[in-house]
C-alpha cells in the first residue's frame, strides 16, 4: 500500500511542512505500525537543490513505512466553474492514499461538470481533489467530516480563519460562495464557484 504528500514548493519554500509531516507519520503509524518518525524536512531539503527557478511546483513524495519518491512536477492553478453532487456512503479516503481508483470511479458521474462533491451519509465532504470552505456571508464554513484532512485546512483552522459544521446537500442554499483549497490551491488564491453552479 503506497501513500503520498503533495506539497507546494515556491521560490525555495514548501508550504505547511509541518502538517505533512505530522500526517505522513501518523499515516505510517495507523497502517504500518511504524514507531520510528521520518524527517521529512531533511529529505526535501537535499530533493530540492537542484531546483533554482521561481516557478510554482508540486512536490509529489511516495511513500509507505520509508520515502520511495520525490518529485517535482511544475504547477499551474485550475479553475472550477461547476460542480456536481454524487452520493457515495461507501467511500474510506481518510490517508492520502496512492491509489484513487475509488475517487476517479466517482468522477465519471460528473456529466458536464468540472469536478464533484462526494457526499457521504448526507454531508457534504470533498471534490475529488481539493477540501471545501462555504461563504455564508459572514463565516468560512468547513465540512466536519472531510474525507481526508488537508493540510491547508488544517492550517486554517489552527489560525482561526474557518469554523466547522455539518453542511448537508440541502444546507447550500444557505451559502453564496465555494471556495477549494487543497496544498496547491492556498485561501488567498480564490478559486471559487458559484452556488448557484452546483448541480444534483
């Protein structure tokens, strides 16, 4: 069973290393049994010295009980303009597990959509790729149950700048705006879709 961390590297900068850290060990301490810590701050630190440019990249590392690949994959930010309600009760992705068969099955009921809510037991949790915040005028909201907790997430909440709750299919009327983040896709860079282009 491999795993895998997809981190924001920028201008010399990897972008919430702690959080992947904590979860990649966490990781292989639930599945593996692994009591021993992996550094991972060491190992990207020496991956990355032969990059010199200021692009924007996606540090892919695989891994299961030790690192087996880090790579760097040159990043551009996607838009999503629609997306679409798929119900799936059945769906476990709560480590970021190499293997997204499960996700890329749900992802062929997206029609004409660029992307899909995965709700799961009637809430609300991901897209296939990115966690979702809800504006409601006044709060960024976050699912409570999100199939994986990302590290931009997890980032936002240790800030206070997002609060949880429950958001249920129906609850979306309630909010005006989406917003995805994900380790790529940072709060201040907006990518946001309409409510109203959010479909069953």
């Amino acid at each position: 069973m491999k795993l895998l961390e997809t981190i924001r590297y920028e201008q010399g900068e990897f972008s919430n290393l702690r959080f992947h850290q904590n979860r990649m060990n966490n990781s292989r301490k639930v599945l593996f049994n692994c009591t021993d810590e992996i550094d991972l701050i060491s190992i990207l630190r020496k991956s990355s010295n032969n990059i010199f440019d200021k692009e924007l990249y996606k540090c892919r590392v695989v891994y299961d009980t030790k690192v087996m690949k880090v790579e760097y994959i040159p990043y551009q930010i996607t838009h999503i303009n629609s997306l679409k309600l798929v119900d799936c009760d059945e769906i476990e992705y709560d480590h970021k597990y190499f293997d997204r068969n499960q996700i890329n099955d749900l992802l062929t009921q997206k029609d004409e959509a660029d992307d899909i809510i995965i709700v799961k037991n009637d809430l609300i949790t991901d897209t296939s790729f990115a966690n979702l915040l809800f504006y409601n005028g006044i709060h960024w909201v976050t699912p409570s149950f999100p199939l994986l907790k990302g590290t931009q997430r997890s980032h936002l909440l240790e800030k206070e700048l997002i609060i949880t709750a429950n958001i249920q299919p129906e609850d979306l009327v309630s909010f005006k705006m989406i917003r995805l983040i994900n380790a790529m896709l940072r709060f201040e860079d907006e990518v946001d879709v309409n409510i109203g282009n959010v479909h069953r």
